[in-house]
C-alpha cells in the first residue's frame, strides 16, 4: 500500500549555517558559467577569481559575471590567498593533476562529473585530500537534488519492497567531430565517463556495487564508446540495465522498480524534474511528486555547492551522501565497462 503523502524533501537551502565560501573557477567553459550563474543567484558562496591557460578567456568570463580576479595559470588561482575552494571545470583528462595540486596548496576541491578518468585517479584524489585534511567531492549534482533526498527515503522505508530492477538511459546527439572533447581518447572522451556516469551513480545508490559487470556497445572512428548497454548483477538478485550514447537523443528516464512499487523518473532524471510513485498492482494509484523549491534546470547546482559548503564547515574530506568510496566504485563499473567494449571491438 502506497503512504498517503511523500516525504518531505531534505534541502541544501542557503543560509542553513553553512560559511560563505570564497570559490575560484578553473577552466571557465559553458558548465563553469551555469555553476557560478546558480551560485550568485541561490547560495551565499562567492565567486571571486577564474583561471584559464587563455588569459583572455578569464578575462572574459570575469567580466561577464562579475569575478574579481582573472588569472592567466592555474598556477596563479591556487596560491592566491583569497580563494578557499576550487572548482574543476576542465575536460576530465586535466582533473587529476589540478586536483592534486589544489589539494597540495591547501584548498576544498569540488570537481566536475566524472571526478577523474578512472578509478585509480579518484583513489590518488582522496588519499591525497585525507592526507590533508581539505574536502574533495565529485561534481554528482543530482544526488543533492530535493528529489533525490525524497527517492532515497522512500526506499529507506521499504516503500518499494524487494527493488528488483533500475532502467535508466542517457543519451544525446553530438555531431562527429574528431576534435571535439567527446570524440578525443586523449580527453577522456565518450559516452560512458560524460553521460553514462548519471545511470551508473543511479545504480549506485539503489544498489551499491554490482557483483557483475557485462557490457555491449560499439565505438567511434577516434576509438572512444559511442554507445553502450550495461546489464549490471546484484547480489540480492536485481538488476541494472543502463544505456549511454553521444549517437542519439534518447528519453534520459529512469525507473526504480520493486515488489510493492516502482519510481518513475521523468525526462532529464539527474537534473531538478518529476517523479512518480506507482503500486504494483495493475490498477493501484499513483502519487506524483514535484520540485516545491521552484529551482530548476541547472539552477539546481545550487544545491550541490551549499552541501559542498556545508561539508566544510562540518570539518569533512568527503560528502556523507557520495562518499570516495562509491566514488571510486561508480569508476570502476565504468571502467570494466568500457574495458570489455574496446575488447569487443578489437575482436571485430
């Protein structure tokens, strides 16, 4: 039987206590002009300096959202003494090594999705941040969301009963482009480390770590995943069945699916939208939740940089809710993954 009302959703709202953080931006591409957009207008954190190999670009950047400092070198932004935490924005094949060295000077680090190209590197990330003392958290902005905070109590509840299976997919067109960041082995380019991290972290929180990895796809001409279908094996019995593609559009719904009911996850399931709770029975009712906070869009990545801040000012190296360790695990899926892709493809 479904509960008459849903729970109430655990917000990131600002000004909860949380210290009002002074943040520098390295890598001021389109994400990087959202986040700082979303923290101006719903956080009390403060972003005060930006930093691109293009002195011109920060320049740009700057103006453009008010920041105080523009920085030529990465270099530059770490040591300057009124900056507390940085924000990685790069492609993903640079998140390592500004990582560290934000970590070394002593700064909070919050790196943008995925936090490193591999489970190793995001190992060598929060060794090197507990060995500090500093907090390191990946970028995962959907589990800071309202609805994320309502999903997670209702299977803590035992709303859906046994969970048996997580459907979620993620795909968009992008046009071939052997430059682009996606289409660049070098960059850590592909489907599965730019889009398909969003199911696999879904999978991830339903169901911890899979006891079984098999994955299908293909690859592009500049020998990164193009598209993929994971079937990941719990050891309760359930299942994960995942799809990412930079080939197609495809639906971006998920659903959690359990003996005494099931969350339908509306378009876009890692961003701020809709769900629905569905019982078993082929007749039972619906109750359907929407966002109250009236952020949406990507100004839910409020939410993950007041968590952040909250984080810090509970003294944390690391996020209660996306720990390093699942951290480390999510890479891992991912990388047996694409692991057995390329096998698959060097045998074609």
């Amino acid at each position: 039987m479904l509960p008459e009302h849903l729970p109430e959703p655990e917000l990131y709202a600002a000004g909860s206590g949380e210290p009002s953080l002074r943040w520098g931006i390295v890598g001021p591409g389109w994400i990087a002009g959202e986040f700082t957009k979303a923290l101006k207008d719903h956080t009390r954190q403060q972003v005060v300096a930006v930093t691109s190999r293009n002195a011109e670009r920060s320049g740009a950047f700057a103006a453009e959202h008010g920041i105080a400092h523009a920085f030529g070198s990465t270099e530059a932004l770490l040591t300057h003494p009124d900056v507390d935490v940085v924000y990685v924005a790069t492609p993903q094949s640079e998140h390592l090594a500004i990582g560290l060295a934000a970590i070394a000077a002593g700064k909070h680090v919050l790196i943008e999705k995925p936090i490193a190209v591999s489970a190793d590197e995001a190992r060598q990330l929060a060794v090197a941040a507990k060995a500090a003392g500093v907090l390191v958290m990946e970028a995962m902005w959907s589990r800071y969301l309202p609805q994320t905070s309502v999903i997670r109590r209702l299977l803590a509840d035992g709303v859906l009963g046994d969970v048996r299976a997580v459907l979620a997919d993620h795909g968009q067109s992008i046009a071939f482009d052997p430059n682009h960041r996606l289409y660049r082995p070098d960059t850590g380019g592909g489907a599965l480390l730019d889009l398909g991290i969003y199911p696999v972290q879904f999978s991830s929180m339903v169901f911890g770590a899979p006891q079984r990895v098999t994955a299908v796809g293909g690859m592009t001409e500049t020998g990164v995943d193009a598209y993929s279908t994971l079937t990941l094996s719990h050891d309760n019995g359930g299942q994960s069945v995942l799809f990412s593609t930079i080939r197609a559009r495809t639906p971006m719904a998920a659903t959690i699916a359990g003996t005494d009911a099931s969350i339908v996850i509306d378009r876009g399931f890692y961003t701020p939208t809709t769900f629905t709770l569905v019982g078993a029975g082929h007749f039972d009712p619906e109750l359907c939740w929407s966002d109250p906070s009236g952020l949406t869009l990507f100004e839910g990545l409020s939410w993950e940089a007041t968590a952040f801040a909250r984080f810090v000012g509970e003294g944390r190296v690391e996020s209660p809710v996306h720990t390093m360790d699942e951290t480390v695990s999510i890479l891992a899926t991912i990388d047996e993954a694409r692991a057995q892709i390329a096998e698959e493809a060097g045998r074609g």
